[in-house]
C-alpha cells in the first residue's frame, strides 16, 4: 500500500487497484447515489463537517440511509487521507470524496455503497487560467429544472452537465461550460458557481437553481468581511456580457477569475479584477496557502 493511494469501500480499506463495486451497484446503473467532495490546502482538509453537512442533505433528499452517521464519515475521511498523504508531494493537495449509493441491484440486504478516496488536484491543467483567465461559453443545453430534480442535492447523475460541457468544448476546448436556467438566467457550471461583480457588489444565481457550493459560501463569507455587498439574483446573459468582472467558484477552483463570456471580453479584459483580487487574496488568506500561486507555479 505504500505505493498506492488506498480507498474506503464498504468497511474495508484497500489499495485503489482493488477497490471493486458490483457491476449491479445502483450508482453505476443510473447515477442513483450521492457524492460531496472537500480539498486540502497544505495537506490540511477544508471545511470537512461543511462539506458532509451538505452530503446529508443529498443523502435526505434521495432517501438514502449511509449506515454511518456523520461523526463516521469524519473518522473515516480522515484515515484515508492520512493514509493517502505520504504519497503526495509537499506542494500538491487532494480532493477528498464521500460516495454513498442505494448499493446492489437484487441485494437489498448487502445496504449502501460506501466509498470514500483521494485524487490530486489538476493544477498543472488549469493554472493558465489563473494566468489568462477562464473562458467560459453558454451551451444550448439548459440546466435541470428544480421542478425535475433539485440541483440543491449533490448526485452522480451529472450528465446534464457532462453533455453541456461536451458542446462547449467541442467548440472551445479551454472553455467552460455555465449553464442557463429554463428562465433564460445563468445558473452553474460542472462542479462550479458564477459570479458576476457590477458597480463594486457580487451578484450570483439565486439558491433554488444551484448546488449551494461550500466555496460559494466561503466566498459570501469573504465578502462581508472586505465590506463588499453580495446579492442572490437574477442573471442573464445581458448582465454577464456587461459586467465589471466575473468570477467562478468551485471546491478546486476556490475562485477563479473569467476572461470572456461567448467570446465577449468581461470589464476592460484585464484579469483578476480588483475586486475578484481582493477576494482571491482573503481566500489565501483564510486557508494559509497562495490558491493563486499554487497554480501559477505549475505553468511550463
């Protein structure tokens, strides 16, 4: 195992070589399980009880029992990780994942898939956007409606999303796909929230239509601290096209500063603006890692 990254699957952990589901598990059949996903700065885990807080939510809102209470996945989480930490560099982190799923098809009494695992951060395929900024392109493809199925609830159904992202790239492949609403509003992205800044004040996507992101959060957080107002609403593409800046959010991304929308420069072109900066440097700040540099000094 010392060679190996290693990973929790239902009571065991084990190398990631011989990490196994059932080719019945229902999360891989039809996406029917739940996820959550935290990160480390500095090898240290970011915002855990947030993050699983979240999970029980997801898990609530599919009528999921886990099995393992939330003091549990705490216990667990951290013996992956620290298992899994003398294989990582000094200046790389994780991402850390909580999968729950409603177990095996025609085995209701083997209970839920529970899987927990590492994976490293993609800093070297995304620090030119720390650089250039992130394009990001409205695909055709509208996000799920809440009156289907809430986007509030973390799931492994993602194809809405996966299917967005794939037009987008087909026509820019550094691009990044945010999706509209049935209303015609921006909405999200793969795993991330937009913002857009106007006249000094965030404006962001109202909750009922997103995954309320932890960075989201973390990110209004900052804000009331540099006494930069923050509001939920609507945004369309209108708004976005003139905006003074635009950001987005993402456990990964932390925040990541947006370059042009459908090809359309944001503000005067010139990234990070200063108020995507001041908050840039008050998320370094509150973590105790450069989110900036870390990904700048992966740049060839």
């Amino acid at each position: 195992m010392a060679q190996e990254r290693v990973a929790y699957v239902n009571g065991e952990i084990v190398p990631e070589s011989g990490a196994k589901i059932s080719t019945n598990d229902f999360g891989f059949l039809y996406g029917d399980a739940a996820f959550d996903m935290t990160r480390t700065f500095g090898h240290r885990i970011f915002k855990l009880e947030e993050h699983l807080d979240r999970f029980f939510n997801s898990l609530k809102y599919m009528r999921i029992d886990p099995g393992i209470d939330k003091q549990g996945f705490v216990r667990i989480t951290m013996e992956v990780l620290n298992a899994n930490l003398p294989l990582l560099d000094d200046d790389d982190d994780y991402w850390i994942a909580q999968r729950v799923s409603r177990g095996v098809r025609g085995a209701p009494e083997s209970g839920p898939t529970v899987v927990i695992e590492c994976w490293p951060l993609p800093f070297k395929e995304r620090a030119r956007y720390y650089r250039d900024g992130l394009p990001v392109v409205v695909p055709s493809i509208r996000r799920t409606p809440p009156e289907s199925m809430s986007p509030r609830a973390k799931m492994h159904n993602y194809i809405n999303v996966i299917l967005a992202d794939l037009e987008v790239k087909a026509q820019n492949p550094d691009a990044h796909a945010v999706l509209l609403d049935t209303n015609g509003n921006l909405a999200e992205g793969m795993g991330s929230n937009i913002f857009i800044v106007k006249d000094g004040a965030l404006i962001t996507p109202k909750g009922q239509f997103v995954l309320g992101g932890i960075s989201r959060e973390t990110t209004f957080e900052l804000a009331h601290e540099l006494d930069v107002h923050v509001e939920e609403a609507d945004i369309d593409v209108y708004d976005a096209y003139t905006a003074d800046e635009a950001f987005v959010t993402s456990t990964s991304f932390c925040i990541c500063a947006v370059s042009t929308i459908n090809g359309a420069p944001i503000g005067d072109g010139s990234v990070p603006g200063p108020v995507t900066d001041r908050l840039q440097s008050a998320y370094s700040g509150l973590v105790g890692i450069d989110i900036v540099g870390q990904y700048l000094s992966r740049l060839e």
